[in-house]
C-alpha cells in the first residue's frame, strides 16, 4: 500500500499580471508530491485577462 501524505495543495499565481496595470488576478489550484517537488513550482499556464501564456508561480 502507498503512503498518504505526500501530496499537497497550491496555488499558482501570474508573476506577469501586476505588471500589466489591468485588475483582477489569473491563480490555479493544483497539487504536487511535497517529497519529489521541495522547491517552488513554475509552470507555463494561459492568463485569460491578458489572453496568452504566462509564468504561474506557486505562493505561500
């Protein structure tokens, strides 16, 4: 049988929204295996208010 425990919740947060002026803010909610994954996550996701892709990184 597999351990629980390993997985956690995130949030991924545009880093390219607030520089853009316009309101409202582009975050994902996703998970990642704490054990494989320590550091901070960054992914390409697609930013509907500025209608492209963006860096998403994780926040506290």
């Amino acid at each position: 049988m597999a351990k629980k425990g390993n997985r956690i919740q995130v949030i991924l947060e545009c880093t390219e929204h607030k520089e853009s002026g316009k309101s409202g803010t582009s975050r994902y909610i996703t998970t990642k295996n704490k054990k494989n994954t320590p550091d901070r996550m960054e992914i390409k996701k697609f930013n509907p208010i500025l209608k492209r892709m963006t860096v998403h990184k994780e926040i506290k």
